[in-house]
C-alpha cells in the first residue's frame, strides 16, 4: 500500500509511489526485523518527509532568474553618500540615483539651477530636483551628459556610467522592452504617479521618477518619468538615454541633447 506524489517533470500526470512501509526499499538482510515496532513507526514518517522534501527540492519556478541576488554590497562616492547595489543576471547595479557633487578626484561639479545658464553649458553641472535639495534623498541629482563624459569620472571607484548596450543587457534579461519597466519601478503611488499598477520591483532596481531639467520648462516629468543617461553619444549634440514610465510596462530607448539633465545610474567594472 503506498502514497503518490506529484514530482516535477514535463511529462503532466507522471507520478511516482512511496512506499508508507520504508523497509521496503531495504534488502531482506538489510531491514531490521529486531527493531521494535514502536521503532519503525518513528523511522517511517521520517523516511517518507524526508523522500518529499528532496522532491520538493528539485522543483524550479520557471522565472525565478528574474529574482534579483539578496542586497548587501554597498558603495561609497566621493562626498560620503552610502548606496546599495542589486546583482541583476550578470551585473552589479546601484539600486539608487546618483546624487554626488563631485567628481572622483574631488573636483566639485558646479550646481547650476538656473535654466538659462543651464542652456549654455558645455561642460559638466548638476541640479536638484525641483531646484529643492529636500528631494536629494529620494531622487538623487540631475545630471547634464557633460558631467558623464568628464574624464574625471562622475561614478564611484570601481563603478561607471552604463553603456547604451549594458542597458540592452540588463533589459533584455527583464523580458525585453516592453516589459522590463514593471520589474525595474518601485511599486505603488508614494513617488509615482497613479496608477503605476503594473510596477512589481522583481528586479531590486527600484527606478524613481526624477524627472528630467530642461531649458524650457524647466522642471519636467517629476513622479511621471525616471530618465536614465547611457554612457555612449550618439553624435557630438545628443546621447542614448532610457526612460520609464508611470502608465508604461515598458522601458523606452531614444536620444537627448547633451546639456539635459537626468538621473545618473552606476554598473560595476
């Protein structure tokens, strides 16, 4: 007499028994026939918990590759600010917007928050959103592509602005464009607009929307849009930048002008 029990195969309906008595799987000079009774009860429920548990064991969710690798890594800019880093496939990403003021060798960047001096620039600056430092925390700065390409590195030691292809990367591990947006958002309407309803965070990215600093308007797309640079132009004017939506499942590709300013994301060397 025995129990089935469902074991994980691709062949639907196979199933395998397990004998309630143990000593059936032992040879005739293998059982313990001078065991008390009241022993081999105790071994069986032993056995047969012990024989579903390494079935059980060998089940594999089908996406469980989308589960990012437990944080725990954490990293340190030039000014101080303390960031934690999600594994995602095969990178190491920092799961917060950059937010230095300064390049790695020291040097300051210069906050430039105002949009017609802003419109001049061809050389490194950064904002706060909203021109308001209280949003540093959440959102970290905004950056102009100049600062990216400065060769005295905006990224912290061992860490760099991601390629345009590290995103396809990272994206096309998520599912692909038109869904990995709902695994990089952090969930809910606390700092997204609503609905956001599609927004799970399986990846540990955790995209905030930042917005992005233009000449005109000024301020546009906080809690609406999180605009990441790449780190590859596209020509001596504009860059590869993705973005991410609030009502989107998806993450969108698409170029910039160089003297916009968007959030800034780091990958480990």
């Amino acid at each position: 007499m025995g129990i089935s029990a469902n074991k994980c195969t691709n062949e639907p309906g196979k199933s395998i028994r397990i004998p309630l008595n143990p000593e059936l799987y032992l040879s005739r000079n293998q059982r313990p026939y001078n065991l008390k009774a009241r022993t081999r009860i105790w071994i069986s429920p032993l056995v047969i918990t012990g024989v579903v548990l390494i079935l059980a064991s060998s089940c594999k969710k089908k996406d469980d590759s989308n589960i990012p690798s437990p944080a725990g890594i954490t990293v340190t800019d030039i000014d101080g600010n303390v960031y934690h880093t999600v594994t995602i496939g095969t990178q190491i990403w920092i799961a917060e917007n950059l937010k230095t003021t300064k390049y790695r060798n020291g040097d300051p960047i210069p906050n430039v928050p105002d949009s017609a001096q802003w419109n001049n620039l061809t050389t490194g600056a950064y904002c706060w959103v909203s021109n308001d430092m209280a949003n540093r925390e959440t959102y970290g700065a905004l950056y102009n592509y100049y600062a990216i390409e400065d060769n005295r590195n905006i990224a912290p030691d061992g860490y760099h602005v991601p390629t345009d292809e590290e995103w396809t990367v990272l994206i096309e591990y998520l599912g692909g464009d038109s869904i990995a947006g709902s695994k990089m958002k952090e969930p809910g309407t606390k700092h997204w607009y609503w609905p956001n309803d599609d927004a799970t965070n399986s990846s540990g990215f955790t995209a905030l929307p930042a917005g992005w600093f233009h000449y005109s308007p000024q301020y546009s797309g906080p809690r609406i849009y999180a605009h990441f640079w790449s780190s590859t132009p596209v020509d001596s004017l504009t860059a590869w930048y993705r973005t991410l939506s609030y009502s989107w499942t998806g993450v969108y590709r698409s170029w910039l002008w160089k003297i916009d300013g968007l959030s800034v994301r780091c990958i480990k060397n």
